[in-house]
C-alpha cells in the first residue's frame, strides 16, 4: 500500500471543521464494509436477516455502553454492507468515568473491536473473508440539532431494511 501523499491523495475531512465531536449532542453515523462487501446478512422482501456476523456487530454496538459511560446507544441497524447508529454524547461529567469522548474515538473503538472479531470468525466459523479490511477508512456522521431531525433520521433507521431496495448502500 503506497504511503499518504498530499499532492496526489487530495483527502480532506468530511468532519464539520472547529466542531467539538466531543460535545454533549445526538450523532447521526453510517459506516460502510469495505468495497460495500455484503457481508453481515440479507434482505428479502423488506425483512432483515442478519447472519452472526451481523448480529456479532449488533452486539459490540451495546458494548459501547459500557466501554464508554458518557455515550448512550440509541437506534441502531445492521445492515448487509453497512450499519446505522444514533450515539448521544452526554457530554463532560465531574465523574472522571464519564469523561466526554470524541465520537472519532467510538468509531474506532467499535470498528477496531468489530474487525478483531470479524477476523476470528473468519478463521474459526468459517465467516466469508473479507479483502484486507472490513470496514471503509472513512465513516459518515451527522449533527443532530434539534427534536425534528432526531425522530426523522431514527425513523430514517428502523424503516431501512423496507428501503433497501432503492438504498443508495445497496450494489443491485
């Protein structure tokens, strides 16, 4: 893999800039499998069937709760090549276990410790391999301000499976 060059790469944030991701709010993420590789379970008929690999993410999501006190899981979907989550920062605490986290700190958390797993499964269940990396480098994240936007985006999320045939995610 050749090495991050500037001149060539022209990467730029898709982070809002001088935004604190470690402040009290709602975060709207989607993390994608690499090369949107379906690889956590199918939809037939607008139903969703995760296989263990998806229901392995599913998990490590409500894991994050415990990981980190200051974050609270809200809706979430598992998805065959991606996953969809709300993360409500509660913000800084005088309690030093609740100490506010960035939400690039979740992402990676939860990436790092669903990957791990992946590649176990891959070696020991028999999980479809993946090519080099599960997830994309990259995730997608949106500010939730205010209650209109919360109820559409969660809506957004549980009705996704119905979707998924016209799902931008989806590789037809």
């Amino acid at each position: 893999m050749n090495q991050y060059n500037p001149v060539i790469h022209h990467r730029h944030s898709l982070r809002l800039k001088n935004y604190d991701y470690a402040s009290e709010g709602l975060y709207f993420v989607t993390i994608c499998t690499q090369h949107r590789e379906l690889l956590f379970g199918t939809i037939d008929k607008g139903v969703l069937f995760l296989n263990d690999a998806g229901r392995m993410v599913e998990r490590w999501y409500f894991e994050i709760e415990q990981k980190y006190p200051g974050i609270a899981c809200r809706e979430m979907i598992v998805m065959p090549n991606h996953f969809h989550c709300i993360w409500q920062n509660l913000g800084n605490s005088n309690d030093e276990s609740t100490k506010a986290t960035s939400l690039s700190a979740v992402v990676r958390w939860f990436k790092t410790m669903t990957t791990n797993e992946y590649i176990r499964g891959v070696e020991q269940l028999g999980w479809r391999p993946f090519n080099q990396r599960l997830w994309q480098r990259n995730y997608y994240e949106h500010i939730i301000r205010n209650e209109l936007s919360y109820r559409t985006i969660a809506n957004y999320i549980i009705k996704n499976p119905v979707k998924w045939k016209n799902d931008r995610f989806n590789p037809r």
